[in-house]
C-alpha cells in the first residue's frame, strides 16, 4: 500500500471522529436557557448580541415585524404548527394554545436555536423571538427563518 493511500485512509476516518465528538460538544455546551416563556404577554429580550430577533425588540438590530392573521386565534395556531412540524429542522418541545417553543438545529454543527411564539389575541399578531443558544453571530440564520415562516403563513390558505 502506497504512503499517500495510507495517509487517507487515516485521515479521513481521524477527521470524522473529530467532526462527530466536536459535533457532541457543541450539543452538550448549548442547555436550554432558562429564560423562555411568556411572562407579562411578552416574551425574553434579547441578548446584545446579533444572533437574536424577536418582535418585542425595539432596536433594528433585533426588531423584526410580528404574523398578522385574519382567522381564529386555534386556527392561525394550527397553521404555525403544520409549517414548524412540516421541517424537520424543528422539534416541538411545548405546545399550548397562545405558547409554542420549538428548537431548530443547523444542519452540520446541530446548533440549538430557540424558536418561540406567543398569541396576541386582541390584536390578532404572532409575537415571535428565535435566538441562538450558543455564539455570538449567526450570519443573519434566525432572521432569514423567521422571514422563512412568515412567508410559508402567508402562502397557507
């Protein structure tokens, strides 16, 4: 067997085992925060940094416009939920009538991020706040996702 051959076939399987156990790391370094939730109709501010948007923001950096809906309250929840449990890039992890937390994960690294909506019945708006568990950018992710949903709403019938 040739020296380069045998360099690759120890490299390639080396660099998947470090792939995978970096992979594991970042998992095990990204525990769910335990500031989520709606507390007074609102739900957690973001951090400083910008790998945060939410509805309830007030700066640009992080302000992002809230889902209109037109129907009941139970119905633009239904629809919320079809597009989040339709992308297995979302795992559901509470579900109540005016609450949903989901987190999403990139593909390669498996990066946690929280994916939040609260119901505003009275004016008939999805609140929403999607963050990054871990880093400090995301090159614009949890912005282009929730965008991502506002289009797939819109487009449900």
């Amino acid at each position: 067997m040739s020296k380069p051959l045998k360099t690759v076939l120890f490299l390639v399987p080396s660099g998947l085992v470090l792939f995978f156990i970096l992979r594991w790391l970042v998992q095990q370094a990204s525990p769910m925060p335990d500031n989520l939730g709606v507390e007074n109709g609102r739900l957690a501010l973001c951090p400083d940094s910008p790998n945060c948007v939410s509805t309830q923001a007030t700066d640009e950096q992080h302000g992002i416009a809230p889902i209109v809906y037109d129907d009941e309250t139970a119905a633009a929840h239904a629809t919320l939920l079809a597009i989040l449990q339709a992308d297995p890039t979302y795992t559901i992890i509470t579900d109540t009538p005016t609450y949903i937390h989901a987190e999403a994960r990139t593909a390669v690294w498996q990066f946690i991020d929280d994916v939040e909506f609260t119901f505003d019945e009275a004016a008939s708006l999805i609140h929403f706040r999607s963050a990054s568990r871990l880093g400090y950018g995301d090159g614009g992710t949890n912005r282009q996702r929730m965008e991502k949903i506002r289009r797939e709403f819109a487009a449900t019938p």
